[in-house]
C-alpha cells in the first residue's frame, strides 16, 4: 500500500515483512485494531483491572497503521472523496485524529511528514474575525 511516494508494508506477529496491496493492508489494520481493542487484557474493561505494561506502545502502533490507512485515502482516494461530497467528514476525522496523536505524541513526526501540509491548513486556528 503507498502514499504519496511512500510504501507500507505490513508485518505480521513474527515480524515478516510482506509487500500487500491497499484492500489488504487496511484489512490487516481493522483486524488488528478489532484484536487488540476487544482484549480484555489490552484494554481493561473491569474497575480496578490494570492496563499492561506494553499498552503505550500498543497504542502507538494502532494509531500508527491508522495514519497510514488515512494517508493512503488522501493520497489515493481523495477525488472519489470529493465526487461523493465526503471530503468534510474525512478532513473532520483526520482533523481529530492529527490533533489526538500530536497532543500524545503517537506517531513519529517523521512518520506524519507525508501529510503535514494538510495538518497543518486543517489543525491551525483561523484567525477571529474583526467586527468593526
């Protein structure tokens, strides 16, 4: 799967490294990502029961693979985007996902690199307007 001039591959639970096409890089993603948030070991859904010790970097890897699958929309997808009148539902998705990530500090700025032009134009206050 690309974006932009950029390649993911995926690596499966042994560490393999495997060239996918986008259908089944973003179906390897939603699989894991529904495995690891309806573990109950991952993600604690009784009162008292502690998050493990691995539950940061788990999460750093979800939202990793989840910037990938949006960039790859944008890059790929965005004139289907906007031929549906969808693009202010992704940008509003990705708007919150930026600032999540940023504010956390998930995702390797160098990782986000790829989309910083339109972080930046969606995350960035607009100005208040002057009422004269």
């Amino acid at each position: 799967m690309t974006a932009c001039s950029t390649i993911y591959y995926w690596y499966d639970e042994r560490g393999k490294k495997t060239k996918c096409t986008a259908p089944q890089y973003v179906d390897f993603v939603m699989s894991l990502v529904q495995k690891l948030v309806t573990d109950d070991d991952i993600f604690p859904t009784k009162y008292g029961k502690e998050f493990p010790n691995s539950f940061e970097s788990l999460v750093k890897k979800i939202c990793r693979y989840l910037f990938h699958v949006l960039a790859h929309i944008y890059w790929a997808h965005f004139g289907q985007t906007v031929a549906l009148e969808l693009q202010g539902h992704l940008n509003t998705l990705y708007t919150h996902f930026a600032v999540f990530v940023r504010e956390f500090n998930l995702v390797d700025p160098k990782e986000t690199a790829i989309m910083e032009d339109l972080s930046e134009a969606l995350c960035t206050p607009c100005p208040p307007h002057r009422t004269t």
